[in-house]
C-alpha cells in the first residue's frame, strides 16, 4: 500500500506541473462605432470639404449640396413674412397723419358753421320778437343750427374713429397671417440650413461614399466619421469568470504598438452568453460560452490609440 502511494505522488505532481495556470486576462479588439451623416434633404452634392482619413474638428464644414432652389425660396418666403408683419402692424395703427388732417380740418369748418347757425338763429329769434319777420324764419334758422350740430358729431365721430386701430377680429387674423409666414420662414430657412453639414464633434473621416456632381437622396449618408468617443473594446469573458467583473470596473487595455496599457472602464456586459467568436484567435477560448463586455477608455487621447478591428488583451 505504502508503495503505491509512493509511485502515484510523483504522477500527481507532474500533471499538477503540466496544467496551464488560470488565466488572468482576455482576449479581445478594438471596435469603432461611426456616425453615418447625411443631409435630411436631397440635393447635388456641390462641395466636399473632407476626404478619407482627414481628421475634423467639431463644428467643421463636411460637405454641401446645390441651394439655389431653397434660397429663392426662402427669399420669397422672407418677403410674405415682411409683408404680412407690415399688415399686421398696420392693424394696430389708425389712419395716417395726412388722412386724419383732411378730417381734423373739416371737423374745425363745421363747428365754424355751427357757431355761424346758432349766431343767425339767435339774430331771428330777436327779429321775430320785434315784429320784423315772420316764424318761418325762424323755423330755417332752427333746421340749419341743427344740421351744423349734426355736421360736427359726425366729423368728431370720422376723427375718432380715424384714431382707432382696426377691429380686433381683424387685427386677430393679421397677426394670425404674420405668424403664419414666419413659421414658413423657418421652413425655408431649416431646408437651407441643411443643405450644409457641419461635423457634431471631432472624429477621424472613415469613408466618403459621394463625389461632387453626384446627386444625393435625403437621408443617405455622404460620409462617415469615427470619434474618439465612440471606440471602444470589446472583449469575451469566459461563464466561470463573470462573476469577478462589474460595470464600471477599471480594466488595462493593451495590443501591439499601442505603448503604455490603456485604463478603461467597463461600460456594458451582454445578458446573454455566446460562443467565443472566430475573430478571436485563441484555440484555448475556442468552443467556450463566453459573455461580451464593453470597456471604454478613460481619456480621449488614449482613444485614439485603439484602431477598429485591432486584437487587444484585456487585463482586470
């Protein structure tokens, strides 16, 4: 019994020898999401700012399509609106300076005969006292006071009403109309806006897929662009090692080339397993249910440092 023991310890100790240590890392690569950008209106692409692997800052002009259709338009679409704000304007006014100086000064003239009517009418009144003439006299003097009166409310009632502004369904429907060209402004001049793309933020040109003179349907993307916010690794966590990672753990990033190790953060883990994936050379991982995991980097300069479809080894 002794010597069986004595023969098997050493062929323990051996295969102890022979097995690989646990693994402490993975395997993984460096993946890119670009941003696609497209004008939301057709257009022939006219001038093309960038090319493929040129770097743009944010706010950058990309490219731009023809915009003569969308300038006249929005110059027709400046004047309705200049024409209907004046119209409205002008409801809230009352006649003009000239037109209610016409009525001013007739207004002055008929009380000028009123006051001439009243004096005649008084003068007869007085004759008919005395005998001189006959009532019917008086009778007219007292019809043209009344309708020199009646000649003065209504010019004070012209003046007035020439001071008032327009009536407030009128002056309701002008605004309404001011409103409603402005608002096809806007249209015209966001239709024009763009025609022209900026870059959203910097970021590396990946691909360029119109020449000037093409022509470009709405929403179809002219160019790609890669930011460093949007590289990220990705890497294959074996089933038995999941439990010692977590969102928002720290892991090292490195790859050939890429010099120091690159701290990032681990922004996403899958639900649900898969198998390793065949762009993962490693035939230890290979036929394993492994879970992906994001990780992104913690500065924007170490970004740049990862390259789509680059392998990376991933330490915790």
């Amino acid at each position: 019994m002794k010597t069986t023991v004595l023969i098997l310890s050493p062929l323990l100790l051996a295969l102890a020898a022979c097995s690989p240590p646990p693994q402490t890392g993975w395997s993984g690569y460096a993946e890119g999401e670009t941003l696609y950008l497209a004008a939301p209106v057709a257009g022939r692409l006219s001038e093309l700012a960038v090319h493929s692997g040129d770097t743009v800052q944010a706010e950058q002009a990309l490219f731009k399509l023809e915009d003569s259709l969308e300038r006249a338009a929005d110059a027709e679409a400046q004047a309705r609106e200049r024409s209907a704000a004046a119209q409205a304007r002008n409801g809230d006014k009352g006649r003009r300076r000239e037109e209610l100086a016409i009525t001013e000064a007739q207004l002055r003239q008929a009380r000028a005969q009123a006051e001439l009517a009243r004096s005649e009418l008084a003068r007869q009144q007085q004759l008919l006292a005395q005998g001189f003439v006959q009532k019917a006299r008086v009778d007219d003097a007292v019809l043209q006071s009344r309708q020199a009166d009646a000649r003065v409310a209504e010019l004070d009632a012209a003046v007035q009403t020439a001071r008032l502004p327009a009536r407030d369904d009128e002056r309701a429907a002008a605004q309404a109309l001011a409103q409603a060209a402005a608002q096809g402004r806007a249209q015209t001049d966001w239709r024009l806006q763009q025609k022209a793309q900026r870059a959203p933020q910097a970021g590396l040109v990946t691909d360029v897929f119109y020449r000037p003179g093409e022509w470009v349907n709405a929403g179809a993307p002219v160019l790609s662009l890669l930011p460093a916010s949007q590289r990220k690794a990705r890497f294959f966590v074996p089933e038995a090692q999941l439990g010692a990672i977590k969102a928002g753990q720290l892991v090292q990033l490195r790859c050939d080339g890429c010099g120091a190790p690159i701290a990032a953060r681990i922004s996403y883990i899958a639900p649900q397993a898969e198998f390793t994936p065949p762009v993962i050379y490693s035939n230890a991982q290979r036929a394993k249910l492994v879970f992906m995991v994001e990780a992104r980097p913690e500065k924007a300069e170490d970004a740049l440092r990862l390259h789509p479809g680059q392998p990376l080894d991933v330490q915790p």
